[in-house]
C-alpha cells in the first residue's frame, strides 16, 4: 500500500516547518515568495497536490499579492542587561528564531537594558511598541511598574511571553522558562545531603527583583528549613556582578573560614572561585551551582565544584518568538501558562 503523504513530509522536503506548509496552504500570512514557491514544488513533487491545484493556487496566491503588499510582522524581545552565559545562549537561540522566520515575514527586535532600573525597561519597551511590536518575549525584573506596563498592552491583545525569569503579575500569555523554585529546592536536598547538620553555608544569589533568582532562593531556604537547616544560612546577594560577589564572599569567609558549603545561584562563579582560591582554607567547601556553561563544565572536570543543576537557556531563546509566531498568525497557544524542561542535576561523572 502506498504510504499517504503528510504535512510533516511535505515540510521534510521542501526543508521548512509543518506550519509554514499549513500557512501556504490556507494562503495565510508572512511567507516570503522564495519560501512560498519551494512549498509548492515540495507539494507537487511529493504528491499532496497536482500539477492543475498548484497552478490554480499561484493564481490565486499572486492576485492577493497584487492586491496588498504585506507588511513584515514585527515580535519585540526585551532583554536584561546579564552578560556571559545566558546572553550567548539566548542569543544563540534568537539567531536560529531569526533564521526561520524572517523569511516568513517577521522582524525581530531586540532591546537590551544596561542596568536593572526598571524605568529604563519601560523606556524600552515602549521603543518596541513604536516600532510596530505585536508580541512582545521579555525577561525583565518582576516590578510594578513594569508589570503595569505589560498589563496594559495584553489588555489591548498583544500577546506578551515572559522567558527565563517571570512576571506573574503582568498578564502575560504565559511563561517558557525553570521551575526556579523548584530547582532551588533540589539544591537544598543536594546541600542536605552532602553536608553535616551544623555545616555553615553561604547562599549567594543574584539580584532578588527577579523573580527566578528569588524563587530559587526561597526554594533553597524552605527545603533545607523543613530539613531543620536554616539557622547556619548565610544569604549574599551579588547583582551578578564579578567584582561584588568577589568582595562579599571575600569578606564572608574571612568571618566564617568553617564555611562548609557555597550555594552559587547567581551568574557570577568565577567571581567566588578568586575569592575561595585567595582564602586559603584548610578544606574546600562543598560547590553547588546552576547551569551548564563551558565555564562550570571545565570546573566540574578538575574537581573544583561538586554539582550543577542545568536548564536550556537556548531554548529560551527561541520558543518564546515561535510561540508569538504562531499566535500572531492565528493558531493556538499552549494551555499550560508555564512551560519548564525537567531538571538536570550534573556532576563531573555524568558530563
């Protein structure tokens, strides 16, 4: 029997995606004529169509091109002002968004903060609303005025996706992105369980506006809370900056040398590695930290941290543009609010 041709393999040979198949079909919006013609081809010589459909579709297709010069979609993303790790693998993933969909008529826009002023975020978001913004992925700190801000514009129905760090209170189509919470607490069982009940640890996280690094915090602190631990927590905050996570951890184990372990759930580890190699302490504390960057995986390699529990920041990067994609073009968004990959703990053994 021969076997029935698919969208999916249509898409496979015209090397596009099953969307992008299904928008030619139903002659909806921002395909590109280059993009639209090698779908046709594909339908045709795959036979999902014949030869008589294909012409009688050009026709129409060309006549509605006459008739109305489409203008590029436009998706804002407004980025924080994090730099290393997460701004390389976000904009790995943004590249490959820009790859497959400008030739499907989407610009995309990209403003990135300097600081965490969260004026500075509306003055940003308000440049993409200027330029014709009709969705909008962004990663900012969870403020009011922001959210106020955010609110307003999904009241007038532009779809907003926040990424890597939520705004629950903005109204947001929904959130692609860790469980933070979640992943803090896997952190605390981890420091449960490789650490003595009276061990003295530091907790340094990065900017507590954002909602992902106080959500993983909280989650550190209740797990090891529940686990009768909380009374040898020290929390440092470090706006992910190298220089004040090297002092405060500096300074922190000039006071407590009998520290026993470090949970690093801020972006800047090389900061607190100067700052432990230059204490000089008779026994390394235990190491736990997040994500999986080159940096953690050389330091898991030669033994200098103990754990890291990674998330796909790439992934970040691209989903929420191929999400506001489709939404734009008029297809249905997930119904779950929250997207999370499962959680990925590592160590020098499992690289």
């Amino acid at each position: 029997m021969k076997k029935k041709v698919t969208l999916q393999m249509v898409a496979d040979y015209a090397g596009v995606s099953r969307g992008t198949v299904d928008r030619v079909i139903n002659n909806r919006a921002h395909v590109s004529q280059t993009v639209y013609q090698r779908v046709m081809e594909a339908l045709e010589a795959t036979g999902y169509v014949t030869s008589k459909d294909v012409y009688l579709h050009n026709m129409q297709h060309n006549a509605e091109i006459q008739e109305e010069k489409t203008e590029p979609a436009v998706i804002g993303v407004l980025l924080p002002n994090w730099t290393g790790y997460f701004e390389t693998e976000v904009q790995r993933g943004l590249q490959k968004a820009r790859e497959e969909f400008e030739p499907q008529q989407i610009r995309i826009l990209i403003e990135k903060c300097e600081s965490d002023l969260p004026q500075e975020a509306v003055q940003r978001l308000h440049r993409l609303q200027d330029a014709g913004a009709g969705g909008l992925a962004v990663c900012a700190a969870d403020t009011p005025v922001l959210s106020d801000e955010l609110r307003q514009l999904t009241d007038r129905n532009i779809p907003v996706i926040t990424f890597n760090s939520d705004l629950p209170e903005s109204g947001r189509k929904l959130f692609v992105g860790q469980d933070y919470y979640q992943s803090g607490r896997v952190a605390g069982e981890l420091a449960r369980i490789c650490t003595a009940p009276d061990t003295r640890i530091a907790a340094t996280v990065g900017n507590r506006a954002f909602y992902s690094h106080r959500s993983r915090l909280q989650g550190f602190l209740d797990r090891m809370k529940e686990a009768g631990r909380d009374g040898q927590i020290d929390v440092l905050e470090t706006f992910n900056d190298y220089h004040l996570t090297y002092m405060n951890v500096k300074d922190y184990l000039t006071r407590q040398p009998e520290t026993g372990l470090i949970y690093m759930a801020n972006q800047s580890i090389a900061g607190c590695m100067q700052a432990l190699q230059e204490a000089g302490l008779p026994q390394r504390p235990k190491i736990l930290t997040h994500d999986y960057s080159m940096e953690t995986k050389i330091l898991l390699e030669e033994g200098s941290i103990d754990f890291t529990i990674s998330q796909n920041i790439y992934q970040q990067g691209f989903l929420p543009i191929s999400l506001l994609c489709d939404y734009i073009q008029g297809r249905q968004l997930p119904e779950e609010d929250i997207i999370s990959p499962e959680l990925s703990i590592i160590t020098s053994q499992n690289l």
